[in-house]
C-alpha cells in the first residue's frame, strides 16, 4: 500500500538534504520514516489519485514545520504552480487529495493561535478545487468532528485514523 505523509509541528525536519553538491555515488539518507513518502510541498501520483501535501502549522514557537500565514501563503502557490505544471487529462483534476497537517483557516472548532489554521488553505481549495482536504493537528479528544465542506472540497480531520471511500 502507498503510505503518504506530511510533517507536523512536533516531528522533525524531515525536508531531503540539498544534494547539488554531492557525489553521484553518495547514498543520501533520506529523512523521515522509511517506506513512506513526504508528500510536503510536492505532488504524487498513487493508486490512480493524485495526491498534494502543505505540512506544518502555525508558527508558534521556534523548530521545524511551523510557518507564518504569509510563509505558507508562498509554499501553496508554490504547490499551485507544480499543480499547473503537471500534464492531466481533460475533466482530471489536478489534485485529487490534498493532505495537510493543520485545517484550512476558520474550518475547525480552534480559536487560539496555534490551531486557527491557514488562510492560504482556502486559496488553493478555490484553485485546485481537490474532492478532499484531510488534515490532523486538532485534536478533538473523543468528540466526534463532523465532515466539513469549504467550497465543494470534503474537510475532514483524520485524528485518531479515519477510513475513507472516495
Ligand atoms: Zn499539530
């Protein structure tokens, strides 16, 4: 099974280490759990969806995986413009999933700092129009969090696990 993933505030940094200058037969040890994929600021392509990832949350403290609004509001344009790179057929979307660590700005229950969200979620929802945003970083400790829609994308907050049919 494709196991896909992005960093959240309390993981390390997981982002692949500049290898420009690196030898060509210097095995790079790639960072983050082994035999899953960090799809962080990239696109992938897996069991016939296409699936984008934004990691991190509001920066609240110093360490990895934190962004300003503004910091994220570059990473997913920054994710738009590959979305728009890529080749898709007529009808496809560009993005089917887009995982992220925190929710889209005002979508959860959360009102203190580190847990609003980002506002820049909701520009890329508008653009990519993906059929599903899944996200964690707000824990709703036994309390059931309802399915959400923020412009015909399916919000849903995959804490503790969730199995969904697209
Ligand atoms: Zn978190």
């Amino acid at each position: 099974m494709p196991l896909l993933y992005v960093p959240g505030n309390h993981d390390p940094n997981v982002r692949p280490i500049d290898t420009t200058f690196v030898a060509l037969d210097h095995r790079v040890q790639i960072p983050g759990p082994e035999g899953c994929d960090n799809v962080d600021g990239r696109i992938l392509q897996v069991a016939g969806l296409r699936v984008a990832g934004l990691g991190g949350s509001l920066r609240y403290k110093e360490g990895p995986n934190q962004y300003t609004q503004a910091q994220m509001r570059w990473r997913a344009i920054n994710l738009e413009f590959r979305a728009r790179l890529k080749r898709v057929p007529s009808g496809r979307r560009r993005v089917d999933v887009l995982i992220t660590h925190a929710p889209p700005f005002g979508a959860g229950p959360a009102e203190d700092a580190a847990h609003v969200g980002f506002v820049a979620f909701h520009r890329i929802i508008q653009r990519l129009r993906p059929t599903l945003l899944v996200h964690g970083h707000v824990h709703p400790y036994g309390k059931t969090q309802p399915e959400r829609r923020v412009d015909g994308t399916r919000i849903i907050n995959a804490i503790p696990s969730r199995v969904i049919e697209i």
